[in-house]
C-alpha cells in the first residue's frame, strides 16, 4: 500500500476477469500458495471487490484485504457481502489514536472511521489484524496504548503488525 499524490494517475487496473484468470493460474501451481492479500492503493475502491474475494475464496485461498477502514465503516452491508463471499481476515490500517496524525500522513480524519470498521467487521465476525505504520516522533508514543486496545478487542481483532514508513507520496515531507 502505497500513499499516492491526489494527482497520480494508475496505468493498470486488471479487470476482474484478469485477475480471476491470475488467481486460478496460482491455484494450479505446486505447491499452491495458502493465502491472497489484496491490496492497494485501496482495493475496496472496487466496486467487485467481493465477487474478487469469491473468485479467491472458490479456488480455496484464504483471503485477506488490506485496507484503510473507510468502505467498511461507511457502508457496513459492504463489509457482510465480503463476509459472504468468504473474505477471513480485514488488514486494517491502524495508525494513531490522533485525527491529526491521519491528517498529515493519510490526508483526512479517519480515527471515527477506524473504529466503525472494526465494528462492522465485530457484527460479520471476520478477523481483523491492525496494521500500524510507525513514525519516530510521530506516533511511536502510542504503541502501548495500541497493544492495549488490541488486547482489549481481542474478540476480533486477532493481531497487530508494526510496519517503517516508507517514504514516498504524500508521506515524504
């Protein structure tokens, strides 16, 4: 996932029917991989997202998505039909308890969004694994309230990945 310029064009976006084609090709291999990560950019940005998971879920990959949280917590059905095309677990981006922290490095508010998502994702019982991008002077202060939070959650959220920021987009002032 890489945080982009608004201004940024993407030059490739598969069609479903590519990607279903990619996903069944690595079905047939051996050994065949366990799991699919979709990721982005946002890949719930597409509006066939699910019938994507699907596809994966048909062919017997675990299913993950990457995502910033907002789809989920602002259409919660959305998040039941992942639920219902076999999507496992939500890799939730999980940055900061700070609105402002969101501001600077992800352009908006999303912290009211991030704990919808996990709610949505607590009524459809799919596993949520919280990602946090760190940022040394930023939000490092924040790991232990983090690890509190995912502890006192963890009747969905499942797991906690600490991740360097990269350096790029709108991340690089």
């Amino acid at each position: 996932c890489f945080s982009t310029f608004s201004d940024h064009i993407v030059d490739y976006e598969p069609s479903k029917d590519e990607l279903v084609n990619m996903l069944t090709f690595l079905s047939q291999r051996n050994p065949k991989p366990p799991a699919i990560l979709f990721s982005g950019g946002e890949p719930l940005q597409r509006e066939d997202m699910h019938e994507i998971i699907g596809a994966a879920h048909k062919l017997k990959f675990m299913t993950i998505l990457a995502t910033n949280g907002l789809r989920l917590s602002q259409s919660p059905e959305f998040a039941l039909k992942l639920k219902q095309n076999g999507l496992n677990i939500v890799y939730l981006q999980f940055d900061s308890f700070r609105d402002e922290f969101y501001d600077k490095i992800r352009g908006q508010k999303l912290l009211e969004a991030k704990y919808k998502a996990i709610e949505a994702c607590r009524k459809y019982d799919m596993e949520v694994i919280l990602v946090t991008t760190l940022m040394n002077g930023f939000n490092d202060k924040e790991i232990g309230k983090i690890i509190k939070f995912v502890a006192a959650n963890s009747d969905i959220i499942r797991g906690l990945i600490f991740q360097p920021i990269a350096f790029t987009g709108r991340a690089t002032d």
